[in-house]
C-alpha cells in the first residue's frame, strides 16, 4: 500500500529529475525556490539565496549554484552534484579577519546531500555516488600551487569511477566573467587530465615489468644466461598480485627448488 510520504517523495523526483533534464532549467530551478518545493525537500538551497558568494562574483551562493547546474551536460547525477555542490555552505560560513569562509562546506554538503535525497527516496548508490562528487567537489583547489604524482594519484583514487564526472564538475564550477581566469582553469584541468593519463601509462608499464630483472635471477640463481631466466620473468609476471623484491626473491627461490627436484 502505498503511503502519502511514499507518494509525495515520487512526485517530487520526478519533478526534479524533469527539471534537471531540460537544456536550461534555470526558471524552473528558481520557481521550485519561490514555490516551497525547495524549502520543503531540500530548504539548504534556500538558504543559499541568502549567502553572498564572495568568490565567483553573484548575488548569493545560489545565483552561481544554478549557473553551475545549467552549464552541466544533462546527466542526472552531474547535475545533482552540480546543484548540492555547495549546500553545505549556509551551515559553515564564518566571518574572520580574511573575511568570510565555509571551511569544510563540501563535508558537510555531502552529509546534508544523503540525507535530502534519501528522504526523497532516491535510490542509495546513486545518493551515495552524488555525495561523493559533493565531498570532492572541493578537491581540486590548490592544483595550480603544485600537486606532487602522489596527490594526483590519490586524487584519482579517492574518486574511483566517479572520475570523469568530478573533472566535469570541476570544470563547470567556473561562472566567472572574467576570460582569462576561466581559460586559466580549464588549462589546469587539461593540465591534470594529461598528468592523469601520463602516470596511468607509467603504472601500467611498471606492473608488466618484473621486480627482479634478469641479471638479478642470475645473481640469486648462481646460473648462466639461458631460457631458465627467461621461464622465470615469466613466473614473476604471471602472479595474479603485485609483488615486492623480496617476495619477488622467495618466488624465485621456490620456483628453482620445486625444478631441482
């Protein structure tokens, strides 16, 4: 049997999912602001209209909200993470001697973004996925002052297969007027798209080849150059795992025992 709460929470994903579907939902994204739907479902984008977006220049945190999501490609959870992106803000603005801040914000919003949407009966790993864009939203910042190979790679792995959205994100969270600051960070997106694909081809060269080169084997083995080194390369290169030196040397080992006998 279907409940009220059931019913409502139906109609109102399908009034955002159509909203969010069309090519420009910018009216519609405002007018579900005037009319209560936000306020009732999701009131933290309300209370976006209220906090000034000292960054990107707008009248309020929202106004650059919806020209974010409007700029989106219409993929359901791109434009979900566009538009919550910054829902954690009215919850952490501070006032300091730099000014305004909304430390942590992308924490929070992530928090804020599971809740809402699974009030609305979204289903659990598309809220979980839309949150997790949410949490890295912010990530990229701080790019342009130097990001060491490893933080590349964490960044790449913090965000799984939700990576080529979060870039997308990334670079539609530009609303600013100004040409050269937007073109200057879509060349850091460019930037760390091909750093991405530069150490992904490193990785995977480093993985087909073994730990223990050749003349290593020969070393360990006391043993001539032959097809033994060559059998062995090919032992260390099947193991199903990434291995060490030193697991790399047992398996040598072994292998050369269990060939003794």
């Amino acid at each position: 049997m279907l409940t009220t709460a059931t019913v409502l929470s139906s109609d109102a994903r399908r009034r955002l999912g159509d909203t969010l579907d069309r090519a420009d939902p910018t009216d519609e994204l405002f007018e579900m602001v005037d009319d209560g739907f936000f306020g009732y479902w999701i009131p933290e984008i309300v209370e976006m209209r209220m906090e000034h977006d000292p960054i990107h220049r707008h009248k309020d945190v929202l106004a650059h909200t919806v020209a974010v999501t409007a700029s989106t490609p219409t993929q359901p959870r791109l434009r979900l993470a566009a538009l919550l992106h910054d829902v954690g803000k009215p919850a952490t603005r501070r006032f300091g001697p730099d000014g305004v801040t909304f430390r942590h914000h992308e924490a929070v919003g992530a928090r804020i973004t599971r809740r809402r949407l699974g009030d609305m009966g979204f289903d659990a790993g598309f809220v979980t996925d839309v949150a997790r864009l949410v949490e890295l939203s912010g990530r990229f910042k701080g790019y342009d002052r130097g990001w060491t190979d490893s933080a590349v790679r964490r960044y790449v792995v913090d965000a799984g297969p939700l990576l080529g959205d979060l870039n997308l994100l990334v670079r539609h969270d530009c609303t600013t007027r100004h040409a050269r600051k937007a073109a200057a960070l879509q060349a850091s997106v460019d930037d760390l798209e091909s750093r991405i694909r530069r150490l992904a081809a490193d990785d995977a060269e480093a993985r087909r080849r073994p730990p223990l080169s050749g003349h290593e084997i020969m070393q360990l083995l006391d043993i001539a150059p032959g097809p033994e080194v060559g059998e062995a390369v090919s032992m260390l290169l099947a193991a199903d795992r990434s291995i060490d030196r030193d697991e790399a040397t047992r398996l040598v080992r072994e292998w050369w025992a269990e060939r003794a006998c």
